[in-house]
C-alpha cells in the first residue's frame, strides 16, 4: 500500500500522526511514565464509572437474589458465594 501523502489526510487523521510522532520521540522513561499514567487514570475511571452505575446494591445482594430464583439450587448458590468470598469480592457471613 503506497504511503498516504499528508496534504490528503482528514484532521482525525492528522491528530493520530501528531500523537504518534510525539511518543516516538519520547525516551524511555517518558514513555514508561506516560503508559502507567494512563493505566492509572483508566483504572480509575473504571472504579469511578462502577460506582456511579452500581445502583447501591452490592455482591452480597447479588448472591441473596439468586438465591430466591426458580431453577437456581442452594449448592450452585453455595458455590458462587463461596467464589466471591474466595476471589475476595464479598466478606464472609453473608
């Protein structure tokens, strides 16, 4: 594929070829320090958007719903609560 002349690149495109040029040119520890700020802030607007959008309940309420729908028996209940407290989602005793 020929290269794509730059007097015919739409702005998007412009804005991507800038933002490349300039993390080709960082060094190395600008680079390292870009990435894991970027990590940092993903993480947590991801924590933030999962409160925002949580509704409150939590994954205690989740396991005692289940538990109270036709075709979900108490050993698969059992099982997945005792995943969540495993994976260290829930506190026990609930």
């Amino acid at each position: 594929m020929a290269k794509k002349r730059s007097c015919r690149r739409t702005e998007t495109e412009d804005k991507i070829h800038d933002k490349a040029v300039k993390m080709r040119k960082m060094t190395d520890e600008q680079l390292v320090n870009y990435v894991n700020n970027r990590v940092e802030k993903a993480e947590n607007d991801g924590f933030n958007r999962g409160k925002c959008f949580g509704g409150g309940k939590s994954i205690s309420d989740f396991v005692k719903e289940l538990s109270e729908l036709r075709g979900i028996g108490a050993a698969t209940v059992s099982k997945i609560k005792a995943y969540a407290e495993e994976m260290g989602y829930m506190e026990g005793n609930v």
